[in-house]
C-alpha cells in the first residue's frame, strides 16, 4: 500500500494555531473528544497547545476549564523558587532571599498579565453563545495530519462545529465528520 508521508498529509500552514470549537450535547463526549485530541497529540498527529472546556447547565449557569493556563500561585512558586536559587548562588542568603521575593512577585505578575493558550476574550466570547445542557470544548491545534484527525472525528457524529480559524475547505471536511458515523 502505498501512503503518502505524514508531512504531505498535514494541512497548508500547518505551523500556524488554529482554534476548533466543537459542541456537544453531554459533558462526558467532549471529554472524549478531549482524550482523543490527547491520544493523536501523544502520537504525534497534531500538536495540541491548549484545550478549554466551557460548559452550561440546564438554569443557564456557565463554568470554565482550563487546561494550561498557570494560576498566580503557580506562576509564583515556580519562579520564586528560580530566584531563591540564582539569588542564592550570586548572592549568598541574602540574595537568594532577594531573589526569591522578587522571583515570586515577577512570577505571579506574569501570570496575570500573560495569557497563553486560547485568549481569555476568545473563550468569554465562547461562553456567551453556549446553549443550556451543551458542553463545547475549544482545541488550539497546529500540525494536524488532517486524514487521522478527520477520522478520529467519526467518532463523535452529532457534535457541532462552534466555531473555527480554519479554511473553509477545512471546515466543509469537519463538518462532513462529524455529520457521518
């Protein structure tokens, strides 16, 4: 049998992020769809760089889940505890003391101030459109190998396309997927 390499099979501008939205009906599929997206990252069919769930009940209630983005505490800890040890070691204890505080406060700036992953305005914009007893689960992809990902996508017939940056070549084959069983 002969297949093309897996480069050919990638979409144009794969390197380029590219955010899907896909709904779904029952929270349990779009963390389905989630480990899916996990399990073609792990073997290497697309680069997976973020992934938010963004659920609504049946009163209209909204949550978010995010999957990368770093808390304050987080952010802090880690860098606080790379100024302790640069600190320490051009300082002495009292440098590291320094280093640490200001490794700390830097840390957790950051985290406030930087947003990877999906925007935080992206996924708001997501939440005040998902419908009551739906889950949507927004992916930000590159490097897809589009024949494996639309494959994958079978599985889950009856989700939605939300929303996404593709081409609109791209988004006729999605929807044809997920549209088939």
């Amino acid at each position: 049998m002969n297949q093309a390499s897996p480069a050919s099979q990638r979409v144009p501008g794969a390197d380029v992020l590219q955010l899907v939205v896909l709904g779904f009906d029952a929270q349990l599929k779009a963390q389905e769809a989630f480990l899916a997206a996990l399990r073609l990252h792990s073997e290497r069919h697309l680069a997976l760089h973020d992934a938010v769930f963004v659920t609504c009940d049946a009163n209209g209630k909204t949550s978010v889940q995010e999957t990368t983005d770093e808390t304050i505490a987080q952010a802090a800890l880690g860098s606080g505890f790379w100024g302790l040890f640069l600190g320490t070691l051009l300082g002495g204890p009292i440098g590291g003391l320094v280093g640490g505080v200001l490794g700390a406060g830097a840390g957790a700036v950051s985290a406030e101030l930087i947003d990877v992953g999906i925007r935080d305005a992206t996924i708001a914009d997501v939440r005040r459109i998902v419908r009551p007893n739906t889950a949507n689960l927004m992916l930000l992809v590159s490097q897809v190998q589009t024949n494996v990902a639309l494959e994958e996508l079978h599985r889950f017939a009856g989700a939605q396309l939300v929303w996404a940056t593709l081409d609109p070549t791209a988004v006729a084959a999605l929807q044809r997927a997920l549209m088939t069983s």
